[in-house]
C-alpha cells in the first residue's frame, strides 16, 4: 500500500510499470538498457479513490491521462531502472495528492452601500484636488 495524504491508499497491484529505453545523450548504455520508466495508473477504476478525487486527479492528468481514464507518468530523469521507478510513483502520488484537496470556491459578495459610498467620496475629493492643481486661466 502507497499511503498519500489525507487518508487515501494506493494499492500496489493497481500500478503497472512498463520499461522502455531512454532517450537523450547517455552513450552507449542508453541504447542497450531499458531503464526509462512508464507507470500506468487505471484512475477511472480503482477502488481506492472517491468519485470526486478521481475526477479532479483525471483534470489534473491533462495530457497525461488517457480517454479511458488512465493515467500514464513517464519517467527517464535517472539512469538507474529502480530511481525511475521511484520517480513515477513519486510523481502520481504527489498528483493525486493535490486531487484529493478539495477546492474552496468563492462566495460571490457584494460591497455594501456605505461602502460604495466612501469609494465615489474619494474619488470626488481625489478629483477635487487634481482639478486645483491646473493653471488658472485670466479669461
């Protein structure tokens, strides 16, 4: 079990890592040893996660997340097999971390009338004051 914070688990089985070869400089090692890492990630599915996480981490995925609701995390940063692994699922945790924090949504409110009120007295002193500073004609 991958724990992420608030209370959410991730089972290990539900991942899977496929290992394909690195792209990039790296010589020859590079082009024998598959050490890039692509972990698959079947959101739409898994049990660990409510409706709304899910459909908040499949948003976050964007280009990420496929149109069967997966979610596929490439990782090639290291040239190590295990620390690539340990990326992408560093990765996935720290998104579905952020899907699991509910948005607050924003309470419309308006200004109240004596508000409205002190805001144009202001402007009008403020306008007041800028109409003195102008040249005074002798017409």
């Amino acid at each position: 079990m991958i724990p992420i914070p608030p209370d959410i688990s991730l089972d290990e089985n539900e991942l899977s890592f496929e290992y394909v070869r690195a792209s990039g400089p790296g010589g020859q090692h590079v082009n024998k040893v598959s050490t890039a890492v692509q972990l698959r990630f079947d959101a739409a599915n898994s049990p660990s996660l409510t409706p709304d996480v899910r459909r908040r981490l499949i948003r976050l995925a964007g280009s990420r997340a496929t149109k069967e609701g997966g979610i596929i995390i490439s990782a090639s940063r290291f040239a190590s097999q295990k620390q690539n692994r340990e990326d992408a699922v560093s990765r996935l945790v720290d998104l579905v971390a952020r899907a699991a924090v509910k948005p607050k949504y924003r309470v419309k409110t308006r200004p109240s009338f004596s508000a409205r009120r002190r805001r144009m007295d202001e402007k009008r002193q403020r306008s007041q004051k800028k109409g003195l500073r102008k040249t005074v004609s002798l017409d």
